[in-house]
C-alpha cells in the first residue's frame, strides 16, 4: 500500500468563507480517516476559471518539491472549470508522480465525462495515472 503524503485543497468563488472552511475540513477528515498524512492544506476564494492562484501554486510547488505525493479535493472542478487549465494541473501532478484524490465524486469517471483520461493515458507508460481508485488492490487501474 502507497503512503500518501497529501495536500488537502478547497476552492470556491462563492462569498461564504464557513462554506469554504467545511469543505476543506470534509477533505482532511476524510484524508485522515483513510490514513494519509497530511501535510498541508490551503483554501481559496477564487473562480474556477482563473489559473494564476497563490494557494494552487503553494499546491503546486510542494509537489514539484516531492513534499507531497497525492492531492486531495471534493471534485475535479475545485482544480479548474476550465478543461485547458485543468489538463496542465493534471498533466503536472502526473508529470511529478502526484495522485489525485477525490472525497465526493468518481474521478475516474470524471475524467472520462471531460475526455481527459485519454489525454492523461497516452501520455509516457513510466508515469502513473494522476487518479487513485479506492476498489483497485495497488489504488490505481
């Protein structure tokens, strides 16, 4: 089994910061009742639609230091709404050897509905997938 050393992430636009504070406290409870290590969280009040965003590049930046190794959110939209931005986060957390967790939704799933598991599957076979899924023995398929 893979010890993941997470980075717990929230994002929202919407102006009610307790809204903001419970989703990023779901993702680490449920981080910590898997028991991965928590490394470090951060929260912003940002849109979806906007790339340059402190809190995903201190997410970011941990990863490409090897600090973490899996990032975790409610759903792929707390990334990005949109696909190009989203494709680069991906694309980098898999480039680094990161994973991607979700607590509320079936990211394989979501990957495939924006057509993004293909892109992320044909990149070069020695990176892992950028999803973790929870049926799967090794927690990737």
């Amino acid at each position: 089994m893979t010890e993941y050393k997470v980075w717990a992430f929230a994002r929202s636009a919407a102006p009610n910061l307790p809204a903001l504070e419970e989703q990023l406290a779901e993702v680490m409870r449920e981080a910590d009742r898997r028991g991965y290590i928590i490394v470090n969280s951060c929260m912003e009040r940002k849109y979806g639609t906007e790339f340059w965003r402190p809190a995903l590049f201190a997410m970011l930046t941990a990863v490409r230091q090897g600090r973490v190794n899996a990032v975790m959110v409610q759903s792929l939209d707390r990334l990005s709404h949109d696909i190009t931005t989203l494709y680069r986060i991906l694309r980098f957390l898999q480039n680094y050897g990161a994973v991607l967790i979700t607590t509320e939704t079936n990211l394989r799933y979501e990957l495939y509905l924006t057509g993004l598991e293909n892109r992320l599957l044909s990149l070069p076979k020695k990176r892992k997938p950028v999803w973790v899924c929870e049926e799967c023995e090794d927690g990737n398929s």
